[in-house]
C-alpha cells in the first residue's frame, strides 16, 4: 500500500483524534524510518519518545521474540517470571521498593492519584483527597489524567471534570506554598514539562516541593513518562535534579517501542494498594516486560545516559548557533536529549516544513520545536538534523 492508499483507508475506518497526517510510516531501524512510498526519515521525535534505544533495537526484537515463542500473557492472578525481572531491575537501580506494572503513562499517573489518596486515608488522614498539579502540565488522557493536566485545551468537551485538584503555575514555589492546604495529599509535578513547551523547573524548584510536601504531610509524585529511562543524561529525571520523589511514574521509552507503564514507589506508601484496589489486565504481561527487561538493561550496559547528556550537548549547542542565522529564534532549552528551539513565530509550518526535508519532529505550545531522538544518536545525526532545521527554516522566513 502506498500513502495515499492507507491515508484513504485509516480516515474511512479509524476515528480521527489525530488529525491530518502526511505519512503512513512502515519501516524502521535505528533512528530512521521509512514511509510507505520508500522515502527515509530521521526520527528525532522517537515516537514522542517511546523508541529510546531507535527502532527495533536487536536486543529487544531478540527478547519480544524469545518471550513470543514462550508466553505471550497470562493474568495478573500468577506471578509472572520476566515481570518480576524486570521489577528488580528497577527497583536496584532507583529509589523505589517496589513497582505496579500497567499500559501506559496516563495509567500510571492513574494509579499515581489512586495510590495517593488510599495512603492519605489509610493513614487516617480523611480529609486529604487534593492533589497540585502545574500549569501547562501533561499527565495523559483519561478523564482523571486530563483533569491533572492543566492545559484548559484537552478540558474542553469534557466538563465536568473530576474534582480534587488544584493548579498552579510551574517553577513558582510561592503559589505552590500558598496552595497547600490540609486537604492536599500528593504534588504531582514533571521534572521537565515536555509536552508543555520543553519547560525546565529552575534550580531549588524541585527541593522546594519536597520541602513543602514533608512540611505538609503530602507525597511528591514525579511524573517522568518522557524523562527516565536515561533521557536527560542520568537515568532518573529526579537524578538530574537531585530530589527524590516518594512516587515516580514511567512508559514511553521503558518497553523499548512496547506499551508498559510503571509506577515506581517506596514500600510503605504502596502498602495502601492490596489485593483488590488496583489492577491491570495487560499490564505487566510476559511479552512487554520481558522488552522493557532488554531495554533497560541496554540503557545501564552501554551507559546511554551519559551519552545522551554528551549529545544532547551537542544538539542543543547546534541549534542554539542557529539563533544568529534566523532572528525568529529566541533561544534553546531542555537537558540531555529532550531539546526545545523556541521561535517567536508559528512553530507548525516549521515542524511540517521538517518533515518533508526528512526530519521528524513536532511542535509544542505553538513556539516550540521538540526534539525528542534515540540515546543511540550520534554526532552526524545531529548534524543532519541541523541541517535541516536549517533549511526548513529558510523556506519558513
């Protein structure tokens, strides 16, 4: 089939939440992909950065199709052999104790709001039940997650929303202060608002948080879908800031390209999930912890998160030396491999404008160009990726 084939089929038979797309994208390896009219692709949004080790890493096709032959489900009510692995895998090299496994990044940030509010009334504090969450946040999109999310834009057509929550603006620790009541059980922050504009939380930001949420009896939850798994140049997010949560939630890049989530918590908080409060049917199955197992392991043996932070670098120092070609770029921002080049103009024609020069990425909040590569890039990816940018960025002006 070709594009325009697919196109013509997927808008006939598939709801369109998506919008218009320009391609149907059928192959891939390494950071490049291909569409279905043979033309290649540099992949620097990385499938909103689920591909952290590229497309189709050998170790993890080599793990999805041993475990494939073996056993590709089976319920939650047995244990599972490469669930278990891959929770000690996590649990060694984290702050956590112990993990619940589930589909997805808005399923964890679920079971993330549930777990807070259990722990406060098991604690005997019945009047705790509100949770804080930023502005421009993005915790996913099911109707709790979406209500966390403090975007008015993904609130529209869904009203009325769940309440308990309470929004305040991002990298302010004075509103933040100044919101925590008694009622308040948990924050619910990301290290770096990615979806938000690639907005990074200042330095004491974070450490304030947990010195508010220890003054107020209230658990930190780190939101880290987009920023673990190595992506900011430690394997936490948390590690890059140097705080530590009480409850971390995680997907994207952990399934190597498979659907996972996890959440990641200390023992005695999770506690407050026994048998019967909280489940998942697919979550943790053979098949998709058994690749999350490869690619974790990937990420610790080759020591990507330090190559992220070195190429990350790189990329940020590359597209920061655009600024003094093109007067609409106001500045570069982000850590490791999640980058942001803010422009003072429509940032959507330059996304497209990428894509047909052969560079996926995407625009966010408008006035944001978002990179979000493979840690396996290296230099000369970069450089392509520039090049690009470049000449998208000529044929916007």
């Amino acid at each position: 089939m070709s594009n325009a084939s697919i196109k013509a089929e997927a808008t006939q038979f598939i709801v369109n939440t998506y919008g218009e797309r320009s391609l149907a994208l059928v192959r891939g390896e390494g950071p490049y992909v291909w569409d279905a009219d043979g033309n290649r692709y540099l992949d620097f949004l990385g499938g909103i950065a689920v591909n952290g080790l590229g497309h189709c890493h050998p170790a993890v096709v080599a793990a999805i199709t041993e475990q494939a032959r073996t056993l590709i489900h089976c319920s939650n009510l047995y244990y599972i052999e490469p669930q278990v692995r891959l929770a000690k895998l996590l649990v060694e090299n984290s702050f956590a104790e112990q993990c619940f496994f589930c589909n997805s990044g808005a399923e964890a940030n679920e079971a993330a709001i549930k777990l807070a509010r259990k722990y406060a009334k098991d604690s005997g504090k019945s009047g705790k039940f509100e949770i804080v969450t930023m502005n421009q946040s993005f915790h996913g999109r099911t109707l709790a997650a979406i209500t966390a999310t403090a975007q008015p834009k993904y609130h529209k057509g869904f009203e009325p929303l769940p309440s308990g929550f309470r929004y305040v603006p991002f990298d302010d620790l004075d509103a933040a202060k100044a919101a925590m009541a008694s009622s308040v059980c948990a924050v619910l922050v990301e290290p770096i608002q990615s979806e938000g504009g690639v907005n990074v939380a200042s330095p004491g930001y974070l450490e304030g948080l947990r010195k508010l949420c220890d003054a107020n009896g209230a658990l930190l939850i780190f939101d880290e879908v987009q920023t673990s798994m190595g992506r900011l140049g430690t394997l936490w997010g948390y590690e890059s800031f140097g705080v530590v949560p009480d409850v971390l939630t995680m997907a994207k890049s952990l399934g190597g390209g498979t659907p996972i989530g996890a959440l990641l918590s200390r023992r005695d908080i999770a506690a407050s999930f026994g048998p019967g409060t909280h489940a998942s049917t697919f979550g943790g199955n053979p098949l998709v912890t058994a690749a999350a197992h490869a690619a974790l392991t990937t990420v610790l043996n080759e020591n990507l998160p330090a190559h992220a932070a070195k190429v990350g670098a790189y990329l940020s120092e590359r597209m920061a030396a655009l600024r003094g070609e093109f007067p609409c770029i106001v500045g570069t921002r982000g850590r490791g491999l999640l980058q942001g080049l803010v422009v003072n103009v429509d940032a959507k024609p330059i996304a497209a404008k990428c894509i047909e020069e052969g560079l996926l990425t995407i625009s966010t909040n408008d006035s944001v160009l978002r990179f979000l590569p493979p840690l396996t890039i290296q230099r000369e990816h970069v450089d392509e990726a520039v090049a690009i940018v470049r000449r998208a960025l000529k044929a916007s002006q």
